[in-house]
C-alpha cells in the first residue's frame, strides 16, 4: 500500500530557480527521488543537473496523505497559493493536474482505488506511523529564534504556524527561508529566522 505525499525540493545551484514543489510515494522520495521537470524551458538542465550534481538538490515531505488524489490536490493548493508558475524562485512551469496522471484520468471509476476501502487495521497503521504530535509537544519540532524588525529576539517552538498567522507572515515562506537559510526582500516584513538547534 503506497502512502503519498507533498514535498519540496530546494536547489543549490546556479543554472534552475531554487524550488520545485510536487508530489509523489513517501517510499520513492525517501528513495533520493526529488521531481520530474518536464518543461522545455528546464527539463534538460534538471536531468543534467540530477546527474552530475545530485547534492545539490535536498528534497523535504511537506506532507503526508493516503490517496494519490488528495495529495496532487494538496500540491495544486500549495503551488497556487505560492504562485509557483509566475514566480521566478520555482522550476514549476505548470500546476499539478489534480484529474489526471501524465494525461490518464484517474479519478471515479477509472481510479485505480476505485471502491478500495482500507481496513481498521490498516487505517490504524497508517494512523500510527504518521501521526503528527503538534505544538511543543512534538519531540520533532525544532526550536527556531526570531527577530524582529526592531531587534526584539524571540524563540518559537512547536508553534509556527499559528504565529506566523498572529504576525501576518506566510508560513510557507518562514519554512523555505529556515530550510534554506536564505532571506527573500520584503516576504518577511523585516523579520528573520533561524533554526537554534
């Protein structure tokens, strides 16, 4: 049984945008997969890239899903709200095409899950393995330190989200900046993050 998933892959090289943001299996990202580039503009600097530089790419699950469907609607969310496909900082050309695969209509009846229903013992597993801890709570979460535009130091942990939200700051933004140590102009209103552990 395949458990899917949003990520993000950064790029530390100098020949593509830094971000690419997809979906695929957790296996196969967990695997060193890190996207398909299929545009005419990058597909072949990516290839060649992936080949003769494979660590500059790092690749990061953003989420985690039990359906190929909710995970390709969750990476179009994602890249809309982004606005990857007009943005110069994303490799994306094109959003996710929640209704197909590579042109294959895959959703009602012509879903390969089409009426495949998971048992409780397989809902439970899945529930186990992925179950996310929020909030301070969660021995995954990392302490991070802000500091404001008026230099106030301030350390967050296991809240980002919700504070982000309270500052009027993009999540998603905060995210790529503490995953990529770089600061984007004027995205953070005059804040920035780093990672204290």
């Amino acid at each position: 049984m395949n458990i899917y998933c949003v990520y993000l892959t950064v790029y530390y090289g100098n020949k593509l945008p830094m971000f690419y943001i997809g979906s695929s299996t957790v296996k196969k990202v967990e695997n060193g997969y890190h996207g398909s580039v299929q545009s005419k503009k990058y597909e072949s600097i990516w290839k060649q890239e992936l080949k003769n530089n494979p660590h500059l790419f790092k690749t990061n699950i953003v989420s985690i899903h039990d359906a190929d469907d909710v995970a390709r609607n969750k990476e179009l969310n994602l890249q809309k709200k982004l606005n990857v496909v007009k943005s110069t900082m994303y490799i994306n050309e094109s959003y996710a095409q929640v209704n197909g695969y590579f042109g294959r209509i895959v959703t009602g009846t012509d879903s390969p899950r089409y009426k495949v229903k998971h048992t409780d013992e397989t809902r439970k597993k899945i529930k186990d393995k992925h179950h996310c801890v929020k909030g301070v709570n969660n021995p995954r979460a990392r302490h991070i330190q802000a500091v404001s535009p008026s230099g106030e130091v301030l350390h967050i942990h296991g809240q980002l989200k919700m504070w982000c939200k309270e500052k009027g700051l993009g999540y998603s933004t905060v995210h790529m900046i503490l995953s990529t140590n770089r600061i984007f102009d004027g995205s953070t209103k005059g804040w920035k993050f780093s990672y204290l552990d």
